[in-house]
C-alpha cells in the first residue's frame, strides 16, 4: 500500500506508494464504489520505501477517516476513525519513457502485499477493510503497478486483472462480503510529496525509486462488481455482555437450585 532523512533519499520513496489501484475484472466491468478514505485532520500521511538489492518495499502508516458508501444496514454511518497500514514488494525495476530525465515518466510492475483500515472510532480494532494483492503471474501483467514523474509531486500504483484472476486483490471486512465478484478495486492516491518523487542509478532507461521517507496528502477509493453484501457482526461489547448475562443467570441459577435442595433435605429431616 514521511519522515525525516536526507533530502535526496526522500525525494525517491515520495511516489512508488503513490496511488495504489488495484482491479480485478474485465476490462469492460463497471464497479460500484462502496468505500472511500481521506487523512485526519489534515494530517499528512508518513510513507517509506526502501530498496536493497533487487527488492523494493513500500510501507505506510497514519491515521485517517474511512467512509462507507452505498451501504445500507451497517452500524455507524459517515466518516469513522481509522488507522491505516500498508506494505508492498516488488523485485522488478521500474522502466522509464525516455531517459529518466526530470518530467519523465517510471513504471514499475510486480508489487505484492497487504493494506488494512482498522477501527479507531466506535468498534477499536473491527477491521473494516482490508485487502492482499498479489502477483500471479508475469510480474508485468499481474500485481501492483506504480508509475509517476520525476520530479513531481504524484504518482500512481495501480493493478489489474480478468474475472478468472480475482487472487490479485482479495477483499474483506468485518461489515461486508463479497459475492461473486467480478471486479475489485482499491485505489490509494498522494500528493505534495514532500520531498518530490526521485529515482536512484539510471542504467538503460530503468531505475529503482530512491530510498527514504516521505509525507504526503493521502486519499483513495475502493469499489467492486457487484458491490458487497453487508454483514454486521456482533458488536465485541454485546458479546461480552451476552457472556456475563449468561454466566449470571447460570451462578443465579446454581443458588436457587441449591436453596430448594437444601429446603428438601430439611423437611426429609423433620
């Protein structure tokens, strides 16, 4: 799916994150949007991304507002507190339009991971959307796949696939299932990224996003075709409450029985 170091390795993490879409569908389908995100209180995002050899990892972490949409039948409705992580790998080495010159273009294919938004506001902890996207197949077809201009201060991650490949992004959520899905989508997008986004050693047009950390103004969307189904759990509090009535009425029980016994055994007695 910022923080501080040195100017020129952040400028190269800014975008890989970027904007991360990642569909499963037809070409042709028509998701329907049932969710979207935006940051907290105008807070920017904190983004990393690092590099070691032939392995690019980007990762994330910050607190936000997620909204369900289109919905009905869910138990709190507008934007709710959530903290959202992410973490994506890629081994391939991002190809440029030209020469990887500033203005130009990068491409980078093949990333694979996880990102989550876990409740924060009403019910802490239920998970309210969480997906993994994988590549499952040539790194240049399947996964996630980042793109952007050097120098600028957006970018994009995006994925795609057809019906019969619906493993490259896989959704779920503690209020909704997803039946008979067609197409998935999540989109993750930055921008002011701060610093801009740069790359490391040029060598034939390719290069990898330079390492380091950044912030940036975070928003996304995510749909499906058909849209979800909602399923509302039972709420942690009603369950343990459900726990206590039950275990109550047991020990209340366990009295009355022993006084009617007792009662017995007295008047055998007399």
């Amino acid at each position: 799916m910022g923080i501080s170091v040195k100017r020129g390795l952040l400028r190269g993490l800014a975008v890989p994150c970027a904007l991360i879409v990642l569909s499963v569908g037809p070409a042709l389908a028509t998701p329907v949007t049932f969710a979207q995100f935006v940051q907290r209180n105008g807070a920017s995002q904190a983004w990393t991304i690092s590099t070691a050899g032939a392995t690019t990892t980007v990762s994330a972490s910050a607190p936000v507002y997620f909204s369900f949409s289109g919905v009905s039948g869910l138990p709190f409705s507008g934007p709710e507190a959530a903290m959202l992580t992410l973490s994506a790998t890629s081994t391939q080495i991002g190809s440029c339009t030209v020469s990887c010159g500033a203005g130009d273009s990068l491409t980078q294919f093949g990333y694979a991971g996880t990102f989550s938004f876990i409740d924060a506001g009403v019910a802490p902890g239920a998970n309210l959307l969480s997906g993994t996207f994988a590549v499952t197949g040539s790194p240049a077809t399947t996964g996630a796949q980042f793109s952007a201009n050097i120098g600028s201060g957006n970018g994009s991650f995006t994925a795609s696939a057809t019906a019969g490949n619906l493993n490259q992004l896989v959704l779920t959520s503690a209020y909704l299932a997803f039946l008979n899905e067609t197409d998935e989508v999540a989109s993750f997008s930055l921008s002011s990224l701060v610093p801009n986004f740069s790359v490391g050693t040029v060598t034939n047009n390719q290069a990898y996003p330079a390492a380091g950390s950044f912030n940036a103004a975070g928003s996304g969307t995510f749909s499906s075709n058909p849209g979800p189904v909602p399923t509302v759990p039972e709420p942690p509090t009603f369950a343990l409450l459900a726990a206590s009535l039950f275990g109550f009425g047991l020990v209340r029980g366990g009295r009355k029985f022993a006084r009617k016994l007792g009662t017995k055994s007295a008047a055998s007695a007399t």
